[in-house]
C-alpha cells in the first residue's frame, strides 16, 4: 500500500521532544479523538496492537467512540441471543 510522507523539521522534532513513533501515536490520537479514525485505522497509523492503543487512549482519558447507533446494534444483537431456543 502507497504511503504518504509528512516532513517535520527536525527543530520542530527536537522542541517537541518526541520520536517519529511517538509523533505516529500523536497524530493517530487526535484522529482519533476528533472522530476522523477508527480504532482499528488509529492504530494502525500508531503502529500498536488494539490492546495498546486502547491503554493509551485510557491513559489519555479518550473515551471510546459508541453512538446510538452502536447502541441500537448492541441491544439488537442481545435481543437476537434471547431470542434463541435452549
């Protein structure tokens, strides 16, 4: 898959005081945060495990992203197990 490139000034780098792994997560954090990434694209770009990423979004205190909708599909969902004989 073709990649994008984003060049930093390494001043910038070096005033932030971060790596290029850590500019990933802070990117993929704000994307995230703000809605404009999946959890699963998020952190992909972080370059973490879903397990990571989400022990970072707790440690940023970036809570999940769940709407009515995924509400609506959950209860649908729970009201199809009822549903089945046993």
């Amino acid at each position: 898959m073709p990649a994008a490139t984003i060049e930093i000034p390494q001043d910038v780098m070096d005033s932030a005081g971060l790596s290029t792994a850590e500019i990933k997560q802070e990117i993929a954090l704000s994307l995230y945060a703000h809605r404009r990434l999946s959890i699963g694209k998020a952190r992909e770009l972080a370059e973490l495990s879903l397990w990571e990423f989400r022990q970072l979004l707790g440690t940023r205190r970036i809570g999940p992203h769940f709407d009515s909708d995924d509400l609506a599909e959950d209860l649908a969902i729970l009201d199809e197990w009822d549903q089945t004989p046993t």
